[in-house]
C-alpha cells in the first residue's frame, strides 16, 4: 500500500469544496444536537477551542474536529460528505 494514500488532502479555503464542507459540518452539528448550524465556531471560551477543518480522508469525507466541545469540553470529530 501506497503510504501517501493514507495523507489528508485539504480543500482550499474559498472554494467550492472548502464551502460545501462547512455546510455539511452545519447540517451535522444540527443533526447531533450540538447546535442549530449557525454558528461553525462553537467557540469554548475556558479552552479556547473552536472546530477546526482537519482535510479530506482516504476515503472522501471532510474531516473536523472541535478539542473542547461548549456542550461537553469534550473532543468531537466529525466526518462528512461534501
């Protein structure tokens, strides 16, 4: 196996792909419960952490992860289609 196979690749921020994850990550952070969407920063004011785009995995899914979730100061990673 091809071990560049298993590096992230990033979508470039401003473009279409970059703008269809955040969206996607909206809808998912909707779908948990964690917030209605609108707000992608979710900012934990104690650790400051916000969601931060980790890059596309192997498999095609946007990835991102928030280290210190308001809801819970736990980590969430998320991974979606876009």
């Amino acid at each position: 196996m091809d071990p560049r196979s298993t590096m992230p690749t990033f979508a470039a921020r401003g473009s279409p792909e970059w703008d269809a994850a955040w969206a996607a990550l909206a809808a998912a952070i909707q779908t948990r419960g964690l917030g209605d969407g609108s707000d992608l920063e979710q900012a934990n004011e104690a650790y400051g952490e916000v969601w931060q785009y980790m890059g596309r995995d192997g498999d095609g899914r946007q990835c991102f992860r928030h280290r210190a979730h308001p809801s819970n100061d736990e980590r969430i990673h998320i991974r979606v289609n876009a």
